[in-house]
C-alpha cells in the first residue's frame, strides 16, 4: 500500500526546503491533495519526480522544460520506458546546449583576443542592429554554423 508523506517529510527526505516544493507545485511539476482535515500530502512518486526536477536543474535544464516532459509522464508511478523517454528527449536538449555553449566559448576565445582592433571580423558586431528581425539576444553566436 502506498504510503502519503507531508510536506515536511517530502522536504526532509528530499534534502530541498518546503518553499522549493510549495514552488514545483504552482509550476505544475509536481501535486498533492488534501486530507479531510485540509492538509497537504504527497504520494511516493513525487520523490522521485523532485529528484528528477533536481538532477535536470542541476544540468541546465529550464523549468519549463522539465514541465513540458514531467507533464508527458503518468500520473503515479512512471515505468522505465517512460523515464527512458524522458531520458532521450533530455539528451537532445542537453546536446544542443552544449553546442551553442562551444560556439558560444569559440566566439569569446576570438573576441576577448582581439582587443576590438578588427570590428570589420568580429562576429559580434551586429552594424545598425540588422539581425534584430531575427530576434533578441546574441544572433550571431547563438546562430547554427553551416
């Protein structure tokens, strides 16, 4: 028979405080339900999702990524193909951020060399904001190689 925890418990036994729980709740990763008294309790599995929402925090990993593949899982106890699925989905992301980082750190390594002696090279210089069109944030590092 599956066993409800407190807040308190899940808090403690998942090293986190219960602000960080009351949190992952109100971004939908994570849920409880309430006792006929009003308070708050957690089923197992939810260790197990916050373990999973930390370890993929401790990667990178935005919330709303998380969110995007926690909402994908059952509701209870997922199985081993269901975490596999999260898994590989996860690895995708995780690569595609460690490109950009390299071409992010390859771009930088050009840059601070440079002493901005050769704007007419740089690959920072966005002249009259041109790739503004394409949108916010660093469009030239962040943007696929060819």
């Amino acid at each position: 028979m599956a066993r409800d925890f407190t807040v308190g418990e899940v808090a403690k036994r998942a090293g986190i405080a219960v602000s960080a729980l009351h949190f992952y709740e109100t971004k939908g990763l994570i849920s409880s339900h309430r006792t006929s008294g009003n308070q708050r309790r957690y089923s197992s599995d939810v260790l197990r999702r916050v373990a999973v929402i930390r370890v993929a925090q401790n990667l990178g990993l935005p919330l709303s990524v998380i969110g995007r593949a926690l909402a994908r899982l059952p509701t209870g106890q997922p199985s081993r193909a269901d975490w596999d699925l999260l898994s590989a989905e996860w690895s995708l992301e995780l690569n595609e951020r460690i490109e950009k980082l390299q071409r992010l750190r390859d771009g930088l390594s050009d840059c601070i060399g440079c002493g901005c002696l050769s704007l007419d090279k740089c690959a920072l210089v966005n002249w009259g904001d041109k790739l503004a069109a394409e949108g916010p944030g660093a469009r030239r590092l962040l943007a696929e190689r060819k």
